[in-house]
C-alpha cells in the first residue's frame, strides 16, 4: 500500500491531542506523565492526534511510545480507522506504539486487535442485578448504609480520603501491580477533573465503605476507579455502589462501562457480568514503526500476545497486552 499519510511527534504533553473527554483531557495527560502528541497528518483530509507517553528502550539508543492508561483514542479532526499501512512512521524515531482506543468507536486505526471481553450497564436497555445482589444491596440500606454521588471536585476532603482508603486497601488486597498505586498528585488531578465524579456507600458509622471514581469520556460513563475499606468488606457495600451508579448513568443518559475481569472468566469478570446487560471488547493497535529494530530486540522470543515483545516478561500472559 502506497504510503499517503506522515506521521510526526510534538513534544507538547499531549497538548494537541487534548478534549473535554477525560482520557484525553489536560487532567488526566499530566496524571499520568505524557509526553507527545503523535499527529497523523492526512493534509486536506484532516488528521488523527494521538496522546503519548515516549520511553526510553532501557540499554538501546532507541525508543517506543504508549498511550496513557484508560481508554484515549485519539482526538480524530476527519481521519478515522485509518489503515497502518498507509503511514509513514519513519520520521517519529520510535521503534513501536502501543495505542488504547476507545471501547465504542470510531477508532483511530483500521484493524484493531480485540482484547478482553468488557461490560456495560445501557440505561436504554432493562436494568436488572441479580437477586442475590439485589438482596445484599436491601439489607444493607436496612442496616443504614448510605449510598451519594456527586462531582469529584465538589467533594469533601474527608470523603476523597475516604475513596483513596478503601482504594489503597482494596489494592493491598489484590496485590496489585505497582503501576495501579497512584500517587496523591495523581489523585489531585483526577478528583479536579469536571469530567470525574465521586461515589461513596458510607456504613451507618459514617465512614466510607466503599467508592469509586467514574468519568466521562467519548460519550461513554466509565467506572475507572474504586475499592471497598477492610473493616467492612463482610458486608458487601460495593454492591450498593453498583446500584448507585446504574442510578447515575441514567440520569445522565450514559452507558455505564464496567470494565472486565482481570484474567479472561474470573470472579471479578463473573460479577460485572451479573451486572451489565450489554458487553464489547477492548481494542488496541500495535504499530511498529521500524521493523528491523523491532525483530533485532525482540530477538527471537516467542509470541506470547504481549506488545511490544522485547517488553514482555519471559511468562508474560496474553491477557496482560497493556504494558
């Protein structure tokens, strides 16, 4: 395929690539450290702006590129589902990119890979949580657990200590990579985000029992972050979260997107399931950008489904495709 498409990086923070939408807004670009805008320039026909985060190939004068966590995209000014072929990647430097793209389209790129299975609470579809979930979900309103939501920047300073808790321990818990141990710079520009909002179930002491972050990004309301405090993870509270934000998202008129499960069929995906009653898929794109380096640092190393794969640990699982 004849390449009609140049490919260019702007060292501006991903300024370029910047929208209201959260994934892509200035608040989550500096949360999590971008460094360029890679801008496909189709000339008359638009273009496609891409946030990344440049990286050093640690031992090689080379370098690679990742979007920034969640769901990104890119800004798209005309361009969509453009072919990779059809790019002139030469002048960006890099050996390879790793893109996120949004869970509902367009996407930037044609061809995208699908990835884990994801879920969705559709306020123009029935809503309807499984018994059990429901029950739970009475009997602690019973008991005086209160569920509230508001806009993250609005909230009190004691109930964003509260989410950051039972965040914290809910990772503990989970023992979780240390890339998900975000620091309280990084919740700052989360909570300051006019895309964010904060949900809370507080138990009848008061205290919060579990919460989450969800923001709005691509028309889309997705549940990003969220955690249950230890003292009270026998009583289920989250499950009351749940029921809350299914509340919120149609109040907004927004489809609510739960994310999937760690490992393709387990626990964590068999409860989102129970919830939704819509799913899709994540995409991503990998794009190498100079071939030759590629194959060299990959260095004859098998394909476990992780990209890059000079990246990929030696049992790297094919599930864990963002690096």
């Amino acid at each position: 395929m004849t390449k009609t498409l140049r490919a260019v990086l702007m060292p501006d923070g991903g300024e370029a690539a910047g929208s209201a939408d959260y994934f892509r807004s200035p608040h989550h670009l500096r949360a999590e450290g971008v460094t360029h805008t890679l801008v496909i320039d189709g000339g008359g026909r638009g273009s496609v702006r891409l946030p990344l985060i440049v990286r050093p190939i640690e031992g090689t004068p080379h370098g690679d590129a990742v979007s920034p966590y969640g769901y990104p995209g890119g800004l798209l000014w005309g361009l969509s589902e453009v072919p990779k072929e059809a790019v002139d990647w030469a002048a960006t430097g890099l050996v390879s990119i790793f893109v996120r793209d949004r869970v509902r389209g367009p996407r930037c790129f044609a061809g995208a890979t699908e990835r884990n299975e994801v879920f969705f609470i559709d306020p123009r579809l029935p809503i309807e949580f499984r018994e059990m979930h429901q029950r739970h979900a009475r009997r602690n309103a019973r008991e005086g657990f209160v569920s509230a939501y508001e806009l993250a920047r609005e909230a009190s300073a004691e109930a964003r200590e509260g989410f950051k808790q039972a965040y914290r321990q809910t990772m503990v818990r989970d023992q979780a990579h240390a890339r998900y141990f975000f620091s309280d710079a990084y919740f700052e520009e989360l909570f300051s985000s006019p895309a964010a909002w904060l949900l809370t179930t507080r138990a009848p002491d008061g205290q919060v029992a579990a919460a989450a972050v969800c923001v709005i990004s691509d028309e889309v309301f997705h549940y990003y972050l969220g955690g249950t405090a230890d003292a009270y993870r026998a009583r289920s509270p989250a499950k009351n979260l749940f029921v809350a934000m299914a509340e919120l998202c149609t109040k907004l008129g927004l489809p609510l997107h739960l994310g999937g499960g760690m490992q393709p069929g387990d626990g964590l995906e068999a409860f989102k399931r129970g919830l939704a009653n819509s799913s899709s898929r994540l995409y991503t794109h990998e794009i190498v950008c100079q071939p030759e380096v590629y194959m060299q640092l990959t260095g004859g190393r098998a394909d476990s489904g992780y990209f890059p794969a000079y990246r990929a640990a030696p049992a790297q699982a094919l599930t864990d495709a963002q690096p």
